[in-house]
C-alpha cells in the first residue's frame, strides 16, 4: 500500500511539532497529580518548553465528530448511552456513545482529542450514519484520519510508538503514559490498565510503582487490632469496619449539599423517634476471665460443628435470662404512654454494622434457643449482613437490642435505644487490665464495659440496676448459667 | 479433543506468528467468569491477525441485554429464589436462558473481518455434519432456525473500535421448563420503558430432534469446522476464566459485572404501574403501587390503598421514605423496618402493613 508511509510520516511529523504537552489540552488528570512526585510535570517547567502549547491558549477549531459507517448496509442506530457530556475532556480514542443497530452494540470512539462541545442526540434517538454525533474543541493540530481508512490506518499506526504489543496482547496506553513507563522502569505488559477499554493511565502507573515499594499500605478492615487482648479480638462479632465503606463527601474546599435519601432518610425517622423516649443511663464493668477461658474450650467444638463462636452468644443468652426476671425490660409502650405490652419472645437485636448502614437483624426466641443454635443464628445474620440481604423478618420483630460497638472501639457509651423497645445495651471492648482478687493480690482480669439505657416512663434505675447486676453474675461465673438454662 | 491448559499453550496463544484462528474452551461454568472472559479478550486481546472462537456453557442464568430491564425480561423474584443469577452481558440484543444444555459460541475477529452470515454458518455446517438430515439454517435476523419454525439460536454482536464480537447461543438440552418459568416476568404489563423488549419465538431443543446431539459432540464439531475454515485441523486450548495471572484485570471484571450497580442500576429508566389483593373484611379490595425507577433507585413513589384497609397518611409516609433507595427486596426491608420504628402502629394495622411490604418485595 503506497499511501501507508506518507500517512505514517505525517504522524511522526505531527509528533515532532508537538510533544506530548502541546498535543492536547492541559489536562485535568495530571494536574492534579502529586506535584512532589518525580514524574509529575511540574507547571514551572511549563513555559520551558519550546514547542509547549497549552489548551488555555485561544480555543481551536470545533470539528464536528460524524458517525461512521459501521458497515452491513447500516443506515441509522439508535443512542444508548452516552459517556462524555459537554465540557468533558477526551482524548483520542476514548469512548464517546453507545449506539445499538440491528442486535449489535457499538461502541463510539473519539477521533480526536478535545473538549466536548455538543450533544447532537438525545438517549434512544436515532442518528443517520454520515451525520454528526458531538461537535470537538480541538487545539487545531490534529491530523485529520480519513473515515473510511480507519482499519488500515490503525494497523500501521501499531507499528509505531501508538501501541506496544507483547506477545500478541495490545496494550493500549497514551505516549505520555508509555513514556512515564519507560521512565520508572516499568513494562507496560504488567500493568493492569483501569481506564476505557482497558487502557493504562498515569494513575495505574503510580498504583502499580507504589504497589511495589510497598508504599501503600493493604486496606486495614480488621478493626480487631484496637483491643488490647488477643482473645477480645477473637470476639468481634459486627461484620467488617465501617473504614471500607466511603460515604459520599462533598469536594474538598466547597460545600456540598444532597438530599437524605432512601437508608439515610430511614435512619433520621427512626432516630428523631427514638429520642422522644426519656433515656436514662446505667454503666458498670464485668469481669469477663472465666468466660474467655470457656469461649476457648468450646471453640474448637463448635467450629467441628460448623459454627463460629464469638462471646456474643452468651451474651445474649445471660440477657435472655435476665429478661425472664424482669420482663418488663422485654415490653413495649404505646404512644400515649397508657399501656404496656409484654413481650413474650425475647427477639434479641444485634446491631450490625453493615455496606449498607447500620443494621438491626433479630435473633428470634432465644429463651428457646441453646448457645449453640444462638450462634449458628448469628453467623446466618452476619452472612446475610455482609452480602446486604437482610430480610423484612430478620429486621422486624426485635424487643430487646445489644449492640456490639466495642468490636470497633470505646469503653463506656451511650446507646440510643430503639422504639418500639424500652431497652437497650452497648458493650465496649475487652481490656486486660489489673484488678485485685479475694486474696488482695494484683492479678489479670479481661474487663469489659456494658452500658445500658432504658424508657424512664416505665423502668427505674433499681430494675435496671438489679437486671445488670444478674447478667454480670451470669457471665462472671458462667456455671451458673447452666442452673437457669431452660 | 481439548488439551489441558499449560503454560506452552498459552505462549502458542499469544504469539504472533500462531495460527491464524484459535478455538478457546472455558474450564468455567459461571456466567460471570465466562462473561468477564469475553470481556476482557475484547479490551486486550490483539484480534487484527488472529481471530477466536469461545465457547462455553454455563450453570442456569439468565443473560440480558445491555440495555434492557431485567424486570420486563425475566421473574426476578422466582430467579433469586431459585438462586439462578441474573447478568447483563455487555452487548446488546434479547435475553436468553443459559443452562449446561445451552452452548455459547463468541466469535471474536477484527472489524474487518466481522461477518454474522459466515459464523452461523459454521455452525450450521458442524450441525449437518454431526446430522446430516437437519433442517437447521441462518435467518436474516441472525437467528438458527430447526425446522424452519423453532429458534435454536439467538444472536448478539458487540463492535469495539478495532475488534468485534459475535455471540450466539445453541439450544441442545436446556431445560425447558425451567426456561419459560425464569423468562415469563411477573410485571411485564405494568412496565413502561424505553428498554430494548426481546422477541420471544418457540424454542427446541436439538437433542429433541436428534439424541446423538448433546453439548460435547456439538461443540466438537463446531471447533473443528471453525479450524477447518482456515484451512487448519487442531485441539481447542482449554481457558480458566479465573486466572488472573494469564489475565491481568479479569477478577475485576467478573466483580463488576456481578454488582447490582450493573446487573439491575443499569436499567434504563421505566415506570411500573401494578395492583394487588389484599383482603378487607371478608372481601378482597385492590392496592394501586406506582413506582418511577432510574438507575435502579426510586425517583417517584405512590401508594394508593382503600381508606378502611390503610389510612392514606400511612400509606404517603411509606412512599415517601422509599424515594431514593433501591428498587430491591433488602433496601425496602430497611426502609420498612424504620417505617415501623418511626411510626408505631396498632397491632392490626402493623400486620398490613407487613402484607403490604411483602406484596412490594415480590415484585422486585
């Protein structure tokens, strides 16, 4: 093919005339880059540059960016999607549209790079092949590729610095990028590219240098290293850490604003309900070694049944307990305050942190329920949890809620509690710390806090009092729980 | 007869100089590992010199369109039940059923080179081959038709800037049933969208025609006639779609394409306008939802119920609170649960309101 050199010297030409910088518009994307880091091109170097030409010079001309034939005797296509929008910056080949003819899909790639001008269709409007699709700022040195070449003369361009190929796989990747590559040592082949179509961007670059250096440290969801025993970690029941979910934020340096919707909405309801209730606060601290020592005997048991055994069962088992001496704790009053309901189930809440948000999924009957069915249930909830599948059942029905915050931090807290309950309790994470026995003698004891709140309109400070004291007796001296398990 | 997959293999795969077309065998039955493969064979594999041909079958799924709406496709309720996920694929096109009796055949070639007529009928040919009385032929819309009514195979195509693809499926032993129930959605009448509709046709399985025709047999011959096209005799080369090694990047595609964000958030935007029965006092009265949903997320909510079964406040409030959650089963669980909380209710009216939540989740 004759014409193929004078194309490819044109290329090259064009290359000379305008280094990388001076190709396209200044983009956004680097600028923002780290400017300490060695391969950012800092501004001040800017101006240096003989051939630089930035975009913020005078815009260039607005080339109208037409469909191409997409072959089969193919007339018109219907929009889909579009994935720039006016005023976004593109490079050439990036995907601009999504159109759909006749059961196939195709994607539209720029054929210049440039600032987005116009939208010439709407979604599923139906565009004339030859016609316009989005008008392109351009910086007035692109070289015009001729429409229907575009196969042979993408061909050629692979032989030169366009593309690098290893062993048959394209890697797509622009000349700066290819360049910071070369620069840092990198093969291009051993990076995994994140942008369109798979194409490596200076940021995959940076990723994969740091990844290597071990600069960035692998992301910490295990909240279980803030308590201070070994074994209180092993009790972390709330499934993983708030830290790997990322709350929309509005842009460093302005204010944002955005509507409460859907779970955040649900959360505010519930909440501005619940502190209609008068709370009062009971706070006291248990002794958990005895039962540390239990949890390790009857781990390995449980986990030959399938089970994972945390402290949480037991837990909630002593509250079960407690509740059936004072039932009250266990009812429900209605809005104007005149009657009370008691419960006859113990529906024991667990608060959840969840992707989702804070979750509050019930186990059901536990003063039916041995410590092992308990726990069987809580891995069921926690799976269900994780994966964001929580059921209307599972989230309704709750009388009595405990809440596990200590797995992620804290000592003492003051819990909110959830109508329609009267209760609630929060239990802080396990210490080791000093205490003195019978003996006056210093000895190491597994400390936790528990804090409690109740309705004040119909529990007094004696019940809670009196409820703590018998699950803290409970947990304290385990062997007496099997003189009360029904 | 397929090799097992070795490193030898694959450089054999990837070298220039290799033969012109290579037949790939999944080792995956998951429709989105082998729907990542494709994916990620499309965005990094250089098809200008040497064209590929995919095949692979997968455990029950149901596969959409790009730009369809699983809700009209399929009964999203049954499918989640049945633990039959759901995916949409990247290209565009009708839904199908895949099941271990459908084969899917890609066809990845360069632009140039892309041509449906021709792929169809190397399938074609490998059916008489193995069959030589069948009366199988290629439509003008791409389809495989047996006997000249029943679709054996629906087509899909997917043109990148330099490489295509053509996919289609080949019915041999799907479970039929399983089918029909899967694909016949629950809502279909009450939904309003501009979502690509499919075209439903009756359907056959091909061992029903001919019981020497099962998925290994079939994909056999049709490696064989694809090689034999260019004028090559070999094995297909076994892949592992969950080899990220061999494929760099292809463990984040296949969770992409798994994310609700995707598979459902993708929907084009659509209106379902539906009732339902709930019983009021020894007669049965109708409760009217509407729900305008975009990118998978509420926008527009209203529930209407009969005065004397749920007072209209009540019914205001719960629609309120679903505007800007999800249009799904554990979103709504969410949402009621606070509903409760927030607003307490009479033991009565809280068990319609219970009826009514889950008349709601049935139909996500």
């Amino acid at each position: 093919m004759a014409t193929v050199p004078l194309r490819v010297s044109i290329r090259f030409a064009g290359r000379l005339v305008c280094p990388r910088y001076g190709c396209r518009p200044w983009t956004p994307r680097v600028l923002t880059a780290d400017p300490g880091s060695p391969f950012h091109p800092t501004p001040t170097r800017v101006p240096q540059e003989r051939f630089f030409r930035a975009g913020h010079v005078a815009p260039g001309p607005i080339l109208p960016f037409k469909l191409a034939d997409i072959g089969e005797g193919i007339r018109e296509v219907v929009v889909k999607e579009w994935y720039v929008k006016e005023g976004d910056v593109v490079s050439q080949f990036d995907s601009i549209c999504e159109v759909q003819s006749d059961k196939a899909s195709v994607t539209i790639t720029s054929r210049y790079a440039g600032i987005i001008r116009k939208l010439y269709h709407e979604v599923d409007s139906t565009a004339l092949v030859g016609s316009p699709l989005v008008d392109i700022e351009t910086d007035g040195v692109q070289e015009e590729v001729p429409q229907e070449d575009v196969v042979e003369t993408l061909a050629v361009s692979r032989g030169g610095n366009a593309h690098q190929e290893v062993k048959g796989q394209k890697t797509l990747a622009t000349p700066a990028v290819r360049r910071l590559a070369m620069e840092s040592n990198v093969k291009l082949s051993e990076v995994v590219g994140t942008g369109n179509d798979g194409r490596i961007l200076k940021e995959d670059i940076l990723n994969f240098l740091s990844s290597q250096t071990g600069a960035i440290l692998p992301p910490c969801s295990d909240h279980k290293e803030q308590t201070l025993s070994s074994e209180a970690a092993a009790r972390a029941t709330a499934p993983v850490a708030p830290l790997a979910r990322h709350p929309s934020v509005p842009v460093e340096g302005k204010n944002g604003t955005e509507r409460l919707k859907g779970f955040q909405k649900a959360m505010a309801k519930t909440m501005a309900a619940a502190l209609k209730i008068p709370h009062f606060g009971y706070c006291d601290e248990v002794d958990l070694t005895k039962l540390v020592r239990l949890r390790s005997e009857l781990k390995d048991a449980a986990e030959m049944r399938g089970v994972k055994l945390s402290y949480m069962p037991f837990f909630i088992k002593a509250t079960s307990l407690g509740l059936l001496q004072f039932p009250i704790l266990n009812a429900s009053v209605d809005e104007s305050c005149s009657n009370i309901t008691y419960k006859a189930a113990h529906n024991i809440g667990l608060a959840m942190d969840t992707p989702q948000g804070l979750l509050v999924p019930n186990v059901k009957n536990v003063q039916a329920l041995s410590i092992f069915e308990i726990a069987a249930e809580l891995n069921r909830l926690q799976a269900l949890g994780a994966m964001g599948q929580l059921g209307t059942a599972d989230l309704t029905g709750g009388t009595f809620t405990i809440s596990n915050i200590g797995s992620i931090g804290g000592t003492y807290t003051k819990p909110v509690i959830l109508p329609p309950e009267v209760a609630i309790g929060a239990l802080g994470k396990i210490q080791v710390l000093p205490r003195l026995n019978p003996w006056d003698e210093v000895v190491k004891a597994h400390i936790m806090k528990v804090s409690w709140s109740a309705d004040h309109r119909i529990i007094d400070g004696a019940t809670m009092c009196r409820f703590s004291n018998l699950w803290r007796s409970y947990l304290e001296n385990p062997a007496s729980m099997v003189l009360d398990l029904k | 007869a397929s090799v097992p997959y070795s490193h030898t293999e694959r450089e054999t795969f990837l070298a220039e100089h290799c033969r012109p077309g290579v037949v790939l065998k999944s080792a995956s039955c998951d429709i989105f590992q082998n729907l990542a493969f494709e994916d990620w064979i499309h965005a990094h594999v250089d098809v200008e010199k040497r064209s590929i041909l995919f095949m692979c079958r997968n455990r029950p799924a149901v596969v959409i369109g790009r730009h369809q709406n699983p809700w009209q496709e399929c009964n999203v309720p049954l499918a989640r039940e049945r633990g039959i996920p759901v995916a949409r694929r990247r290209s565009g096109g009708g839904t199908v059923f895949h099941d271990l009796g459908n084969v899917n055949l890609t066809f990845f070639s360069s632009r140039k080179r892309y041509d449906r007529q021709r792929n169809l009928r190397i399938v074609t040919r490998a059916l008489r081959q193995l069959s030589p009385n069948l009366d199988v032929h290629a439509t003008e819309r791409f389809d495989i038709l047996l006997n000249k009514q029943f679709k054996i195979s629906g087509t899909a195509a997917k043109l990148g800037r330099t490489g295509a693809y053509h996919h289609c499926t080949l019915l041999c032993s799907a479970d039929r049933a399983l089918l029909s129930a899967t694909l016949r959605s629950a809502c279909a009448a009450g939904i309003r969208s501009n979502a690509t509709p499919s075209v439903a046709a009756p359907v056959r399985n091909l061992r029903d025609e001919d019981p020497t025709l099962n998925c290994d047999a079939v994909m056999e011959a049709v490696a064989s006639q694809y090689y034999a096209d260019f004028g090559l005799s070999a094995p297909a080369v076994v892949v592992d779609p969950t080899d990220e090694l061999s494929h760099p990047g292809i463990r984040r595609i296949t969770q992409e394409l798994q994310a609700w964000d995707w598979v459902f958030g993708k929907t084009p935007a659509f209106s379902l306008d539906t009732s339902f029965e709930v019983q009021c006092e020894a007669c049965d009265t109708k409760v009217n939802l509407t729900v305008g949903v975009k990118s998978g997320a509420i926008e527009t909510c209203s529930i209407e119920s009969p005065q004397d079964w749920l007072p209209p406040a009540m019914c205001r409030e719960l629609s309120g609170l679903m505007v800007g959650s999800r249009f799904r089963p554990s979103d709504m669980a969410v949402i009621f649960t606070a509903f409760l909380r927030a607003n307490p209710q009479s033991h009565e009216l809280e068990n319609k309101m219970h009826i009514l939540c889950e008349k709601v989740v049935a139909l996500m």
